[in-house]
C-alpha cells in the first residue's frame, strides 16, 4: 500500500458528495445552520493536530518502521480521526446545509476501505502490527 493508504479511495467517495452539496446549497441557497466561528475552530485545532501527525509518520515512513508512538499510540488512524472528527465537521459548520452530511459520507467510506490499509499493515509488519493493533483502538482513543 502506498503512503496515502486509503485517501484516494475516500476521496472519490467524499469529494462528489462535497461538489453536490456545494451545488444544493447554491441552488436553494441554503445557509442554514452555519457556525463559522466554531468551524473554523475545530478546522484550526485539525490542521495543527493533523501536521504534527503527518510529520510524525512521514518520518516512520521514510524509515520503513511502523509507529506505534505519539498520537500513534493513543489511535491506529489518528490523521482520519482528525479529518472525520475535526477538519470535515469544522468545514462543514462553515459552509452549512447540505454539506453538514459531509462527515457521516467520509466516515462511511472510511469503514468500507480501512480494512484494506489495515490487511496491508499486517502483511508489512506482522505481529508487530497485530500487537499493536490488539492494544490501540482505531479510530477513538479509549479514557
């Protein structure tokens, strides 16, 4: 599996359904339940969260390692947490309408395909991976 995962897949999934909201939205002009500011503080805490996890598993990547540390070690899938739980629903609030289905659209494709990523982790790492795994939820990290 390459470094991207699974993203291309969810895009082609999520990015439709984005490019349709925009357009329902302009063509009823809805404006409905826009929350800017809180949107645009969930955008910012994602953004931040999600570069200090890319730069941490660029790194592992580069080196052929799997990274089982940092945000790694609370989730197996951090970066898709961030985008699901963060990123998506902050741009969401911003934009408004029908774009607030956005999410559960991602999320969806996120549990269709995450099972692929996963199978190809096991098959690079084994029980490194299996262990890691057994210990580390993959998406919420438990209290």
């Amino acid at each position: 599996m390459k470094f991207w995962g699974i993203v291309p897949k969810v895009a082609v999934l999520s990015a439709p359904y984005a490019a349709a909201a925009f357009y329902l939205n302009d063509r009823f002009n809805v404006t409905s339940i826009q929350l800017v500011k809180p949107g645009i503080f969930l955008m910012a805490i994602g953004v931040a969260l999600w570069l200090f996890c890319y730069f941490q598993v660029s790194r592992a990547y580069a080196k052929g390692e799997l990274l089982t540390t940092g945000c790694y070690s609370k989730v197996r899938h951090p970066i898709y947490s961030i985008w699901g739980f963060l990123i998506l629903p902050g741009f969401s609030l911003v934009v408004g309408g029908f774009m607030l289905a956005l999410p559960i659209v991602y999320w969806l494709s996120v549990l269709v395909f995450i099972g692929e990523e996963e199978q190809a982790l096991e098959e690079r790492f084994g029980d490194e991976w299996r262990r890691y795994a057994e210990r580390t939820p993959r998406f919420i990290p438990r209290p």
